[in-house]
C-alpha cells in the first residue's frame, strides 16, 4: 500500500475514533427514566418459636441504584458486599442507611426534601446532604434519612400499627461513587396495597415497593 494512502486511512480512522469517544457529554435534554422496584424484602419478620412475638434479623437488604439490583439480602451469610462500594441504600424495617460516613466506605449523603417526586428536578448542593454517623436527628440518632414517625420517610400509626409513606416526600440520595438519584417510597407491605385495605396476613410489612430516577451522567438533573 502507498505510504500516501496508509497515512490517509490512518488520518481517517483517528477521526472516526475521536466521533465515537465515550468521554463525549450526554444530551443533557434527553429524560431520565423512573425505575420501580417491588417488594423488596426489608428483614420480614417471623414469630419467635419461644415468645411468639414477630423478630427479625437485625440485618440488612443492600440495594444499588446504579444496577437496579440487590446486591446482598438480609438472609444470605456472607455479608462481605456490605462493606464494599457496590451498593447505595440499605434497608431493614424503617431504618434505610446510606453509604458513606459510618454505613459503609462510599461517597453516600441523602436529603429528604418536602417536595412531591415529579417536582424534584435537580439534587441540592452536596452541603445540604446528611452523612450517617454525621447528622444528628432529632430523636437524637445521627442518620442521613432519619428514623422515627414523621421525621423521615414514613409515620407510623400507634392505634392500627400502620406504616405509611409520608405524601409529598421525596428521598435525593447522592451515591456511594458521588453522582444522584431521587427516591419516592410507595409501600412498606408485600404486594403494595392501598394503605386502608391492609391485611397483615396477605401484606407482610417489611417489603419495601418505590421508584427512582438515578443520573447516570453525573450531573444534578434528576428529570
């Protein structure tokens, strides 16, 4: 082949290499899509084989927002992922940890806005997000997404034992590798039923149904 020619091809492919770079911005007009995820299980309960009372692990279900996949259940025994960077959320009950701080080696921080999920359409500045083991609540805990009634995601219900999503909540997680995602709690029952047809034998609690938007990008944009 001609060294003239060789050089051209050369010139051509270098161009045609540089066009399909990967480091290219995304089209920051293109929407992000919601995710949902059902059922999933939070440390369920089962009855104490002495006292009969519900108990549960005390471990937890660690999830990832960027695969959309469980990365380690509160029942299975090797806990090694947990202390990895491959998950963002941690659930068991009503607790939900996030990871960074004292939950795990990440770059994770939360907020819970009171802002209804569609409204939600850029994450806060990262000195408005909470740290486990950081931020104190005010039941005195130091969580990023605080437990107790009506201080975080849910109330609770002392007369019928209900949990409920508080409406209009919205969860920003910043990830365990730093980009952004917001988070809406549907249901703390299996098979997500409306919060006034309940049945504790056909809807356990402890199984978390919500949706998410998680920027893939790394921008702020969460619509």
């Amino acid at each position: 082949m001609p060294t003239r020619t060789f050089l051209l091809l050369s010139l051509m492919l270098v161009l045609l290499l540089a066009a399909c770079d990967s480091s290219e911005p995304l089209d920051e007009t293109t929407p992000v899509e919601a995710v949902r995820v059902e059922d999933l299980p939070a440390d369920p309960t089962t009855p104490d084989p002495q006292t009969g009372r519900p108990v549960g692990t005390g471990r937890y279900t660690f999830f990832s927002l960027r695969t959309g996949e469980i990365v380690l259940r509160y029942d299975e025994p090797d806990r090694s992922d947990s202390a990895s960077t491959a998950w963002d959320l941690a659930f068991q009950g009503t607790n939900i940890l996030i990871n960074g701080g004292t939950s795990g080696p990440g770059q994770g921080g939360a907020v819970v806005l009171e802002v209804p999920f569609d409204e939600v359409t850029e994450a806060p500045t990262d000195d408005q997000f909470r740290v486990d083991g950081v931020d104190e609540c005010p039941n005195g805990v130091k969580r990023a997404i605080c437990p107790g009634s009506g201080n975080g995601w849910y109330n609770y219900d002392p007369t019928t034992h209900i949990v409920t999503p508080i409406p209009g909540r919205t969860i920003v997680v910043r990830t365990a590798d730093g980009r952004y995602a917001k988070v809406r709690i549907l249901s703390y029952y299996k098979g997500a039923p409306d919060p006034g047809a309940i049945d504790p034998e056909a809807n356990p609690s402890r199984y978390y149904t919500f949706e998410y938007v998680f920027q893939l990008d790394g921008s702020r944009r969460l619509q």
